[in-house]
C-alpha cells in the first residue's frame, strides 16, 4: 500500500522481474531501481506514448535513447539494454 512518485522523464527503462510474480522494475538516472506488484501490460498502456517496448520483458524511454549497437540500446546514462532484433527499425527512429 505504499505509494511512489516518479516522474516520466527521471525513469530510463522498465522491466519484468522474473523472481517476483506480477513484479516490474523501474530503472531511473540515478541507476535506483524501484519494484512494485504490477503487470508490463498495464504500465505499457499507462506510458504508451513515451516509452517502446524494445524487448519482451523491457519499456524504454524513448527520450533517453542515444544510440543502438550490437542489439544493445544505449541510453543517457550510459547504460547498455537488450533490444530485440525486430524492434531495431523503431529504436532507430528515436535518435
């Protein structure tokens, strides 16, 4: 029941948690993470308009997509994501 305000543009990518049941995390630009009980479905369709599905169990903020390389998704941060190979095409439009 405890409640969490993030906001959009603080939050880098958003992935399923294969240890919880029904369990996401939210990475953001200070490299936190942040678990809650939630479907990937329901936040997909909360944040459709700011974030791309890259990957089965990833959301990517698409404003903080940099570059692309080898099926890998480099974001402000610097980190490194996983990036499905079908969706390279639509990761390439956000830069």
């Amino acid at each position: 029941d405890e409640v969490i305000n993030l906001k959009i543009s603080q939050i880098t990518y958003i992935e399923t948690e294969k240890t919880v049941s029904h369990g996401i995390t939210y990475h953001t630009m200070d490299n936190s993470r942040i678990t809650v009980r939630d479907t990937m479905e329901h936040v997909s369709q909360m944040l459709k308009k700011d974030f791309l599905q890259c990957h089965r169990s990833i959301l990517v903020n698409k404003k903080h997509i940099i570059g692309y390389e080898d099926n890998m998704i480099r974001l402000s941060n610097l980190e490194l994501i996983p990036c499905a190979f079908r969706m390279k095409n639509e990761v390439k439009k956000c830069f």
